[in-house]
C-alpha cells in the first residue's frame, strides 16, 4: 500500500499543529465506534501540546486543546470531551488549570505523546489503519527530529528509532518515503546579507581606485 500526503495538499486549519495532526484528526473523524474515537482523540491531544509547549503556561491549556481539536475537524468530530463542544460562535472558556504531567522520557526530541502513540497503534488490529497510524508517527517523529535537533535526518534513522522505541513491533519498509522535512538556518539571510555588503563595498573600492588612477594620468598628460 503507498501512503502519499503531498499530491493533494488541503489548506491547513491551524498550522501551528502540521499537517500530521491534521491528517491524525481526519482520521479519526472515519473511525465507527465512538470508543475508537475517544481514545485516538486522546492521543492527539497529547500530540498537540507536545508541539505547542507555550501553552502550558496558559490557564486554559487543556480546554484549549481541545477546542483547537474541534477546530480542526472543522467541528465534525465526535468525541467525548471533558469540556462542552464549541462551535463558531462560541465565547472562549476559561475552565480550571489542570496540571500538565510531567514523565521520563526515552528520547527528548520525540517526547513522551510519541511513546504513547507508539503504544495505540502497536495495540490497532485493523491492519490498514494500523499502517496509516504508523506512517503518521513516522512522520512526525522526523519533524519533531529535526525541530529539536536543528539538524537534517536521514529517513533510515527514523525507521530504526520506530523499530526500538515499540521494541520491535512497528516496522516501516526502508524503501518508503517519508514527508520531506529539512532544517533551514534562521541567520543564512544575515549572512546572504552580510556577502552581499561585502561584494558591494568591494565593488566601491575598486571604482574608487580606478577612478583615482584616471585623474592621475589625466594630470601626467596635462604636465
């Protein structure tokens, strides 16, 4: 089976969760028990403020999660929150501040949302989604890689970290592709920017140095 999320790429809800998060959620929109839902919903939710840590200082944080999850489905999703379904007219809430957990985790720049990802996919029977639910971890974990460690990553050191963190039990073909994520420097435009001062400046001194040497030879030829 090929798994490709690029050929027809929809507008992003809300882009400071991916395209993963979005693909997970529309995902679990098809799902036919309400069981299901709820507890790959759950899942997500970790997943989300894994990816957006600043909102832990927020007092609202898990209510906004989940709003954001409702969000996101454009407001089909049917799950069981612990907070009242909004809608597109809905006020904000401001429930009370439930504590974030705080755990050990194996590998920093997966974090622990993708050991329990890890965790219900290793548990799905269907074999399809069962697939589809490990592409998208594979995939997110390449972002969270190279998010974290402000470095490429080859997809082969992906596939053995997936190997190792579900000891075994989740197993990409190495010839699969997966989504393209690579880290740019914030300061290559400071330095595109510095080397073209540099050039320009240089450029400067060398008419400067022409011209200089035209007004003395007009000079010789008056005298």
């Amino acid at each position: 089976m090929n798994f490709d999320y690029n050929t027809t790429r929809s507008e992003l809800i809300l882009a400071e969760y991916g395209r993963n998060v979005q693909n997970m959620v529309k995902y679990i929109i098809t799902l036919p028990t309400k069981e299901e839902r709820n507890k790959y919903a759950q899942a997500v939710i970790d997943l989300m403020g894994f990816l957006n840590p600043h909102l832990r200082d927020v007092a609202d944080f898990k209510h906004k999660l989940w709003d954001h999850l409702y969000i996101i489905s454009n407001y089909q999703i049917d799950v069981d929150s612990p907070y009242p379904k909004p809608t597109p007219e809905t006020k904000e809430f401001r429930p009370e501040h439930i504590g974030y957990p705080h755990q050990r985790i194996k590998y920093k720049h997966y974090g622990k949302t993708v050991e329990k990802l890890i965790e219900t996919a290793i548990q799905e029977e269907n074999p399809e989604r069962k697939a589809v639910m490990v592409q998208n971890i594979a995939n997110f974990m390449k972002m969270a890689y190279v998010q974290w460690n402000k470095d490429n990553v080859a997809d082969e050191v992906i596939l053995k970290n997936l190997a190792e963190l579900s000891n075994g039990q989740l197993i990409l073909e190495e010839n699969v592709n997966l989504n393209k994520v690579e880290f740019r420097p914030q300061n290559n435009r400071n330095n595109n920017n510095n080397n073209r001062n540099r050039n320009n400046k240089g450029r400067n001194n060398n008419n400067n140095n022409n011209n200089g040497r035209q007004r003395n030879n007009n000079n010789k030829q008056r005298h």
